[in-house]
C-alpha cells in the first residue's frame, strides 16, 4: 500500500475545477463554524445586555476564540457525541473554559445551523449577483460595439428577418438582467431565523428572563442586528427552523440564472458552426484530441453542462420543504449539506466562465455578411415587390413571378448546392426593369430599429446595474482548467 494523497480519494469537481475560491470559502467549514462561534458571542452579548448573568470575562473569552477551531478536537467530539452542534460547543468550552457555562445558553442547534446558512445564502448570493453584473456589463459594451452590424436573424432556426449582432447581444443581457432582478429580490426579502427555540415558541428563552415577553422579543432583534440582519428582517414565526420552502425559492432563483447562461451559451455555440462568432481559443488550446483542426467550443460545453446541473438541484428543496412534519423532522439536514451550497457553487462556475466567454468573444465580419447575402433576396422580395407595384405593376401578377422565381432558386440552392440567384433572375423580368435591385440587397434597410434599441438598452437596463455595481464591474475570473 502506498502512502494516502490527496488524489486517493473523490473531490468534487465543483470545487477543483469550477467553483471561485471567494464561493469555496462562503461555505468552508472555516466559514461556517466560525460563524457559529459569531452566533454564539452575539446571543451571549445580547443576554448579557438585557440582564442574564455573564461576565465581561466570558465575553472576552469568546472573543478570543472566533475564528481559531481545532477541527480534528472537534472530529473527536462528534465521534463521541454523535452531534455535530455539541461537538462544537465542546471544541470552544475547551479553548474558553470560563464562558463554557453560558456557550449556546437557551440555543437549540437550529440557532447556530439556520442562522448561519441564512448569513452563507446572503453573502453567496451577493457573490452572484455582482458577477451577474460583470457579465452583463460586458455584454452591453459588446452590443454597443456592434449594435448596428447586420446578421441573419432565425426563428425555429430557420433564416429570418434581419437582426443585428448588437441586439442580439442584448437579449442575451436581458435574461441575466431579469436574473439578476430575482437574484436582488430573494437578497432584499432574505430573513434572519432568530432566537426562536427548540420549537419556536421561544420557552426557554422566556425562562431565562423570568416571564418578560419583551426581553424575548429584543433578544431575538439585538442577535439579529448583531449578525447584520435588520431588526424587522427576521422571519416571523418558526417551527425549529426556519420556512425550508426559502431554500427551494432562492434555488429557483440560481436555476433562473442557469437558464440565462444555458440559452447564451447555446446560441454561441449554434453561431460558432456557421463560423459567425467564437468563443475565445488560446493559442496553445487543443480542439479535438484527434480532430487537429478544430476549435470547440470547450467553455460554453462546459457553462451549459454546470447550469443544467442547477437547474435540476431546483427539485431537491420543494421535496424538503414539503416532507417537514409539524414542526421539523431531521431528514432535511443530510439533503441540504448538499442541496444548498452545490447550485451556489455551480452557478458560480457558470458565472466565471460566461464572463471569461464574453470577455473575448471573437466576432467574423465577413462571414456574418457573407451568410446574410445568401438568404437576402428571399428577405428582399417584399419590398421588390412594393417597388414593382408602385412603378405600375399587378400586385398579384408580382408576387407569382417572384414565387416561382424564389421556389426555383431555393431548390438550386439545396439540390445544387449553387449560390442564391434570385436576383439575377428578377432582373430579366421585365416588371422589374425599373427596379433597383442592387439597393435593396443594402442588409441595413431590413434591421428595423435594433440600432437605437441597443442604445436604448443600454441606457435604461445596463447603465443603472453598472451604477450599482460599479465595484464589480473590473472582475476578471481566472479559469482552473
């Protein structure tokens, strides 16, 4: 047997191939356990504050020990203890042994486990947010720098009216706008669980101060403030813990940014086969193991794969929140070690990958207008024919010369494979001698106003995120692999 490694054992790809290590550390134990001793100084403080008797000692003691956890100590408690809560309790009384009497004083776990998931879920879902913003800024500065160069536009992917790349840059941009819309109001409408108890009756708590509802219901308020949470931002009433059914809505939320990310990625890649726009390829990259030549579009492959990930985590928190009995039942813990922090770091990955991605887009000019002339007669046709009419001609008699003209062409185009000769065709029509057909091969009659609703756009979606994330906005991701 060889010595143990670190690659004798499983490790989840999220964290070593995707995940930011802002994100990683979110939901380290580090972060994690060190926000339950913060937890427990700040419901100490605050008992302390409204009369319960602990010494400034004891504080002081706490104080010490927030952030320096003996994790194999810990290890050996919960072996033990066979609780996790404890184990800690028991981890900082060794370290603090003057404020072990008052550690976790009245608590029950769910103090320490949901209030420090509901601090994790802000400040995940602030991290989401600001790249959310980094990529839509740049997609808005990629749409401005080409808001007014003409491509094919498709519906059903079929060739349809005329677009322009710009404006089709901002509907990617919206989707993550409206994105980031759900993002903030799952920020603005998060809650802290408070000081509830072991049912949320908050008995024990009301024992402690001897009767006084009052003293109850500001403890609650001072560890919620204590812990950056508005007093008026706490959940109203809970059972043990607070409504499982948020964790099911901010995960929906992150599924609504992985469809944003899914729906561009895709597009990136259908336009990169008709050799239109790339994703970024460096210099030493390879394609295709086999296949020398080619230039896949690894980062956007890899950005659906991870959001369609998230999207299906959505399911896991609905069957949580609904299987609660009464006022909690334990099967959620072990389901939620994995369905909470899992889509948060996925997205994040997606996130980093769709900024990298639109950071250096690689656009081909010639080849957009090369794809768009080939179907622009078709698309022309209806103003030939307006043309035509207005110089004298049948409405119907023009519409059934271009009809056949335009039937024949395409099947020269698909049997033949022979480019598109429509107009050629028409100009030996006599009813179209008077017509100029050059000019209405000009790709930039047919493009309606995407220009101006690309400046639009910008000005009234992308400049207010900007504003508001201008301290997020120079974020540049470095991919692990």
């Amino acid at each position: 047997m060889t010595a143990s490694t670190t690659h004798d054992r499983y490790e989840s790809p999220l964290a070593s191939r995707n995940a930011s290590a802002a994100m990683q550390n979110i939901w380290s134990p580090q972060r994690k356990f060190s926000t339950w001793r913060r937890l427990w100084l700040a419901l100490a403080e605050s008992e302390k504050e409204l009369g319960l008797e602990i010494t400034d000692e004891q504080i002081a003691e706490l104080k010490a020990h927030l952030d320096d956890i003996d994790f194999a100590n810990a290890a050996a408690h919960e072996k033990r203890l066979r609780h996790d809560v404890m184990a800690h309790v028991y981890t900082l009384g060794d370290v603090a042994p003057k404020a072990r009497p008052i550690i976790h004083l009245g608590a029950t776990s769910c103090f320490v486990t949901d209030n420090s998931e509901l601090i994790l879920i802000r400040d995940a879902l602030t991290l989401v947010a600001q790249k959310l913003a980094s990529v839509i800024d740049r997609l808005g500065k990629f749409a401005a720098k080409y808001r007014d160069m003409p491509t094919l536009g498709f519906t059903h992917y079929q060739p349809a009216q005329p677009t322009t790349v710009g404006k089709r840059a901002t509907l990617w941009a919206y989707d993550l706008a409206l994105a980031l819309e759900e993002v903030e109001f799952r920020l603005s409408t998060l809650r802290f669980r408070g000081v509830k108890g072991t049912t949320g009756t908050q008995a024990t708590f009301l024992q402690l101060f001897k009767g006084d509802h009052e003293k109850v219901r500001e403890l609650d308020r001072r560890v919620a403030k204590r812990m950056g949470f508005d007093a008026d931002h706490i959940y109203r009433v809970t059972g043990q813990t607070y409504p499982r059914v948020v964790d099911a809505q901010i995960i929906s939320s992150l599924a609504t940014v992985a469809a944003g990310v899914s729906k561009i990625c895709n597009d990136i890649r259908l336009l990169a086969n008709r050799k239109e726009i790339e994703e970024p390829f460096e210099k030493e990259q390879i394609g295709s193991s086999a296949m020398a030549y080619k230039r896949n579009p690894m980062r956007c492959e890899r950005a659906t794969g991870l959001a369609r990930f998230v999207i299906s985590l959505t399911t896991s928190p609905y069957m949580t929140a609904a299987a609660q009995w009464l006022e909690r039942t334990l099967d959620d813990s072990s389901n939620r070690r994995l369905s909470l922090p899992e889509p948060f770091l996925a997205i994040d990955g997606c996130l980093d990958l769709l900024n990298n991605i639109v950071d250096g887009l690689v656009v081909y000019p010639k080849t957009i207008a090369r794809n768009l002339q080939a179907e622009l007669p078709f698309m022309a046709t209806e103003e030939i024919m307006m043309a035509a009419v207005q110089l004298g001609a049948d409405r119907q008699e023009a519409h059934e010369v271009i009809r056949t003209h335009s039937q024949d062409a395409a099947r020269m185009v698909k049997e033949e494979g022979l480019p598109n000769d429509l107009i050629e065709r028409l100009r030996g029509e006599e009813m179209f001698k008077g017509v100029d057909l050059s000019s209405v091969l000009d790709a930039g009659k047919y493009v309606g106003r995407s220009p101006q609703q690309v400046d639009e756009f910008v000005e009234e979606v992308i400049n207010p995120i900007r504003k508001r994330y201008a301290a997020s906005l120079a974020y540049k991701p470095e991919l692990k692999v």
